[in-house]
C-alpha cells in the first residue's frame, strides 16, 4: 500500500438512507449515532472498527427480518 493510501482518510459508509431505529442504529449504514457523531474526528483506525461493527449489526438486522 503506498503511502498515500494509507494517510488518506476512510471514506464514510453512509449509503444515504438515514434514518435510527429504536436502538439509535442507522438502517442504512448500521452505524450508532454517536458512531456518526465520532466519525468526522476518527483516525483510520477507528473508522475500520467503527466500519466493522456496522457491517455486523447490519448483517444481524437481516437476519431478524
């Protein structure tokens, strides 16, 4: 990975579809609110574990319906 690459921030994974259930859980994107809230602020890593977590809870809502 250049260097570059690797400085360059993550890009958000809003999908543009906002809106928080019952748990302050985007449906769209999966993220907590205060994920969002904290995501402008995070370093990479940070957005990965933020970009994981969501992935999960995203996977699991399906799973529910």
């Amino acid at each position: 990975m250049s260097s570059d690459l690797a400085h360059k921030p993550l890009d958000s994974p809003c999908r543009r579809q906002c809106c928080l259930d019952e748990h302050e859980q985007c449906i769209g994107c999966g993220r907590t609110l205060q994920e969002i809230l904290d995501w402008g602020a995070a370093d990479n890593a940070r957005r990965r574990l933020i970009c994981q977590a969501a992935e999960q809870r995203l996977r699991e809502r399906q799973q529910r319906h």
